[in-house]
C-alpha cells in the first residue's frame, strides 16, 4: 500500500471521528437544554397533590422565572380546583366516611402537604335540585375569601358524581356545642363566635362585588376549626344580587334536606339605613 493511500486512508478516518464526536456534542447540549427547561416549567396538576397545582421546584439560575411561577401557582390556588373521583378516593383513603348529613356523606381526607379536607358528595346527584345546589355553593363560596367563611378548594363533576373538597374543621359545628349537655365552651370562645359569625356574613351581603344573601342562618351551618374559630358553611340556599338592588324576595324550602317542608318566603331589605337600625 502505497504512503498516499495510507495518508488520505487516515484523513477519512479523522474526519468520520470528528463528524461523531460532533453528533455526540450536539446531543448532549440538547438533553440539557430539555433537563434545563423541564426544570423550570411545573408538573402538570395531574402528577401532584392529587390534583392541587404545585409550586415550580427553585432553580439558582432562574430565581426570577421560578419566583414569578410560585406567584402565579398561588394565585391559581385561590380558585376553586377540578378534582377527578379516582383523585378524590386516593385523597380520602377510598372515602373513609366522616359523617352524614341531610344532603349527603362527608369524607375525611389530606392532600399530599399533609393539608387535612372533608369531602362532601351530595345525595340525589342526578336530581336537578341538586344539581342546582351543587353550582350555588361553587359559584358562591368559590369566589369568597374570609376567615370566617369556610374555604372551598375544589369541587368533582363527573357522571353522577357531585363532590365539593372543603378546608376541613376539626371541631365539627357548633350545633354540637349548643345543645349536647358533655360538651362545654368557655365564655371567651362563645364570644368569638358571636364575633366571628356576623362578619363573615356581613363579608357576604356588604363587602362582595356581587352580594351574596345567606338565609340560612343556624348553628349546624356553622363550623369550629381546631382553634374554635366559626367558618359559615353550606351555602345551597344562598342568592346571588347585583348591588342595585334594594328589595329581594325569597322564596325555598327552608332547612337542609329531610328537614321542614314549609316554604320560607322572605323580603330582604338590602338598605343601608335599615340594616343599622336592626
């Protein structure tokens, strides 16, 4: 073999090395640059918390970026979340059963934080009554944010399901402290609900862009947190107003379901001036 032929033999070589060191370079710039990006960018709502939007895992080189998407997470959080019924099973433990209620069975349950809920699935789900509560609560307490409201985090509509994820009250309502003999608040307790009620209902029909008459006023829709702080809850006979109005007409059956059956008919003075003198 001729020096000739072993010189260009030997470039040709060079050159297919070079061309796949070349290839192998370009290949890992990409793989990093998709690490890199997936890395900023948050897991869809599918992957985490069983539904609950996440926060954007911190990246040194983007503290700006992430910071900016933690904001806009939380901001989402405010709003109330769409669960699935699979999702609901795994975060109630497959529906482990907390109580009964008129209107359906309330489950316990926990997100993946460890953020403790009650989920409520309401009976008759197919019933249009039902369905017709089911879109007052979200579109009432869904949009309202009070420490004396009960916060609603998410709802499931699937099928025949009908289900509302509620922060959840570790001290039950305060029905069950009015009129069962073992159990005992102190004075300054009473006097924190007697306090904290009546804002979160003057927060409903005074301080909402669009007022949001709650007529259903009783002690078994008021709810204790572990510090005995008073949530109002159950908002399926609220009424939703434009602040125009001066006169509202009432007309439900009043009470939750298995309860009375008369027809509560009442006239809602919205007036200012009124309201002060009662």
């Amino acid at each position: 073999m001729s020096t000739t032929t072993i010189i260009v033999a030997s470039m040709s070589l060079l050159k297919a090395v070079a061309g796949i060191v070349i290839v192998i370079l370009v290949v890992v710039l990409l793989v990093n640059k998709c690490l890199l990006f997936w890395r900023t960018v948050p897991k869809s709502v599918n992957q985490v918390d069983g539904g609950r939007r996440p926060l954007c895992r911190p990246d040194k080189q983007f503290v700006a970026l992430t910071s900016m998407d933690r904001f806009l997470n939380e901001m989402e959080r405010e709003k109330p979340i769409g669960f699935t019924v699979e999702q609901l099973r795994i975060a109630t433990d497959n529906y482990s059963l907390l109580g009964l209620g008129g209107s359906g069975a309330v489950y316990k349950g926990s997100f993946s934080d460890g953020t403790s809920i009650a989920v409520k699935v309401l009976r008759g789900s197919s019933e249009k009554r039902i369905i017709e509560q089911f879109m007052a609560k979200v579109a009432t307490i869904g949009k309202v944010h009070h420490f004396n409201l009960v916060h609603l985090h998410g709802f499931c509509f699937e099928s025949h399901f009908r289900g509302l994820v509620y922060e959840y009250m570790a001290n039950d309502t305060l029905e069950k402290y009015l009129f069962c003999k073992s159990m005992f608040l102190s004075f300054e307790k009473h006097h924190e609900i007697a306090v904290g009620t009546p804002r979160g209902i003057a927060y409903l029909h005074e301080e909402c862009q669009q007022r949001i008459i709650y007529y259903d006023i009783k002690p078994g829709n008021i709810l204790l947190d572990r510090n005995f702080c008073p949530k109002v809850a159950d908002f399926g006979l609220a009424k939703l107003c434009n602040r125009d109005n001066a006169h509202i007409t009432l007309t439900r059956v009043g009470g939750c379901y298995g309860g009375s059956n008369t027809a509560t008919t009442i006239r809602y003075n919205t007036t200012r001036h009124d309201r002060n003198n009662h």
